[in-house]
C-alpha cells in the first residue's frame, strides 16, 4: 500500500519574501542615496556641465521634455557615477580590445588621437568657405598676413594609430590648403620641423592640443620666416605642472592613462580682455596676467593660457611694432613666446568675436596678421568665415 505524502506550500513562499525585501531594500536604499548624494554642476572627468534637475510644467511633461531633462539629470548625477564609468571603459579595454572610445582613437603607447575617417559634404563646404575667407582677407591686407595651420598629431605620430585606421589623407588637404591660401598669404608649414623633431614631446597623449614645446617649435618657425630673435628659454625659469589629463582623457576615460605635464614660462607680462559691443567696438573687462595659474590646479589646465578663449583680448609685450593674432586655442600656448618680438599682441576668437576684421586693424593700427590654427578645427569651424565681412561667403 502505497504512503501518500503530503507537502505544506508555505515553504517556497517563505524563501521568495526575504529575497523581495532584500531586493526592495535595495532598490529604495539606492535611490534614496542617489537623492542624498550630493549633486554637481560640472563632470570634472568629462570637462563639461552636469545636467540639473528639470523644472516642472505640464506642457514640458505633455511634449516629453521633462522626461527627457529628468534622464538626463539621473544619468549625470547618480552616485558613484564616475567610478562606474571608469570601471566600464576599463572592461571595454581589457575585455574586449577596444581601439575607439568616444570618437577618440586608442594609439599605441598610450596615444590617444581624434578620429577623423572621413570628411562629410558639409565638412567639405565648410573647409571651402573658410580657404576663400583667409584667402580674400589676405588679399585685402597684401603682406600683413602669415598663415600658420598646425598638423594633427596622427599626422606626425602615424606609426602610433591603431593598426590599420583609415584615417583620412590629412598631407593631401594640407598641400590643397595650403597651395589655395599661398596665393595671397604667407605660410608656414610644420610638418618638415615637426617629423624631424618628433622625438621631443610635441603633441598631449592625453588632450588635442600641442604641447607648449610643440607651440615653441612652431614659433621658431614663424620667427625664422620673419628674421626675428626667438624668445630665449635658457634665459628664462619655467615651471612644470603634472598630473594633466586633457579631452581625450575626458571621452575615453583609459583606466591606464599615462598623465601629460605642462611646462610653461611664468611672465608677467599683463592682458586686457575686452567686452565686445559691435564691430570695433569694444571696452576693457578686466586685466590680467596673460597666464593665469590658478587654472592650473583645475582639471582643464590648458586653459590657463591666456585664461581661455575670449573674443578680443591684447597683450603688453617686450618688442617693438604690433601683431594680430586669429586663432583657435591652439594659438594660446603659442602666444605668451611673442612677447619676445612685439610690443603690443592683439588675439581675436571668432567664437566669441563675431564681426569683420578691417575696422579692428585700422583702428589698432596693427602691423602684421599671424592666421593659427589647427588643421581639424579649420576644416569644420562656421565661425572663420568673420575674418573677412561676413556677408561675402554665406
């Protein structure tokens, strides 16, 4: 005779409810630390603003905006959200072999490099644009204006891309440019100085910009095309700041990163930043050191170069005559050298300087026009095209 046995199903039961608990303790424990951790206005890591939480009205929650806003604000200001991300773009290396990150190109040696493929129609037509404005604004100022486009680092470094990366033919547009602009303007091009030089700590492993070395080489050059007297560095005490991890640092995060140093000449010479109000049209902010130091115990130490990108600013120099410079903030390093050789230094950023030039120069009365950029910031920046009146080229 068979024995029947019969189960109580209150056991199962009981085993599932402490893990429900202990699941809702952990949900609502982290939540509530994630509203009690404290919130950011800037992502230090990433060099950018933090996403705040969004104010409240029902036609942003009927359009799905503040859902969008409140996303945001939970994906910038969770706890331990840096420590998360390292952790992710560490296992991204390690694990899967990564050779990208955030548009940014894993070298070898710990090079980071700015991806750059290929070169989209509007790239094209913007690049366009902005070789006719130099140009036309160098035909309008015959024998004033040097033009000075920087290479990029995977230009010099090539043998430190990812193996096979397809960057695009950067020497190819170089030579175009430069043929282009040539034709009214003087132009220096590095990539001869740079290759032979490339030995020295030229280009950040760790951000876009050259080093203030690189920028030092660059002006030999410039000063060398000119008949001047370069700024003498045996002559003068630098001072080197460590532990700078730059933009590509910021987009990668590479767990293994192999920190930059700045080595910079402390100078006294002062700058006047001025508030823009209309073309030639300007009156003095504030005045300054023309480095700013105390951004160099900031995450964004470059910056510390002539404090940033303003739109009109000049500089009391050492020398005798004048010069303008246009730039984008690889000029910044590459400044402070031509204390050396002028006596006053104009810098206009057409990021936040948007009006011709023709009436800043008369009214300055400067000499000489020295045109710096960076290869990838010329071929795509929409802002160049003030150099000359804006209307022409639109």
């Amino acid at each position: 005779m068979s024995k029947v046995i019969y189960r109580k199903g209150g056991g199962r039961r009981r085993v599932g409810f402490p893990l429900l608990v202990l699941c809702a303790v952990l949900l609502f424990g982290f939540s509530a630390v994630n509203m009690l951790w404290p919130k950011r206005e800037q992502l230090e890591l990433e060099n950018r603003k933090a996403a705040q939480f969004p104010a409240f009205s029902v036609s942003a929650l009927l359009d799905g905006s503040w859902q969008s806003g409140f996303s945001r604000w939970m994906q910038d200001q969770f706890s331990f959200r840096d420590a998360a991300v390292n952790t992710q773009r560490a296992a991204d290396e390690i694990l899967f072999r990564k050779a990208e990150e955030g548009g940014i190109l894993l070298g070898k040696d710990r090079w980071m490099f700015t991806k750059l493929f290929t070169v989209d129609d509007a790239t094209e037509k913007q690049l366009n644009k902005n070789i006719a404005a130099v140009s036309e604004f160098a035909a309008n100022h015959p024998g004033k204006v040097t033009f000075l486009l920087a290479p990029s680092a995977s230009v010099i470094y090539p043998e430190e891309l990812p193996a096979g990366a397809p960057m695009v033919d950067e020497n190819a547009m170089l030579d175009d440019i430069f043929a282009k602009v040539g034709q009214s303007a003087d132009v220096i091009d590095l990539r001869g100085t740079f290759t032979d030089l490339k030995d020295e700590y030229l280009y950040f492993k760790t951000d876009h910009h050259w080093t203030p070395n690189g920028a030092y080489r660059a002006y030999e050059a410039f000063c060398a095309q000119k008949g001047l007297t370069p700024f003498d560095r045996d002559a003068h005490e630098s001072a080197t700041v460590t532990g700078f991890e730059g933009t590509h640092y910021s987009a990668t995060r590479l767990w293994n990163v192999e920190d930059d140093t700045i080595t910079y000449y402390p100078l006294d010479n002062l700058m006047t930043v001025y508030r823009i109000t209309g073309e030639a049209a300007y009156e003095p902010e504030r005045t300054e050191n023309l480095i700013n130091a105390d951004k160099f115990a900031t995450r964004d130490k470059y910056a510390a170069f002539l404090d940033g990108n303003n739109g009109y600013s000049t500089i009391e120099g050492n020398g005798t005559g004048s010069i303008l410079v246009v730039k984008d903030s690889y000029a910044n390093s590459f400044i402070p050298y031509l204390t050396a050789n002028y006596a006053k230094i104009g810098v206009v950023d057409f990021r936040n300087f948007k009006y011709g030039l023709d009436s800043t120069i008369e009214k300055e009365g400067y000499d000489e026009v020295l045109v710096l950029y960076n290869f990838q910031t010329f071929i795509a920046d929409t802002n160049l095209i003030y150099i000359t009146r804006p209307t022409t080229l639109q």
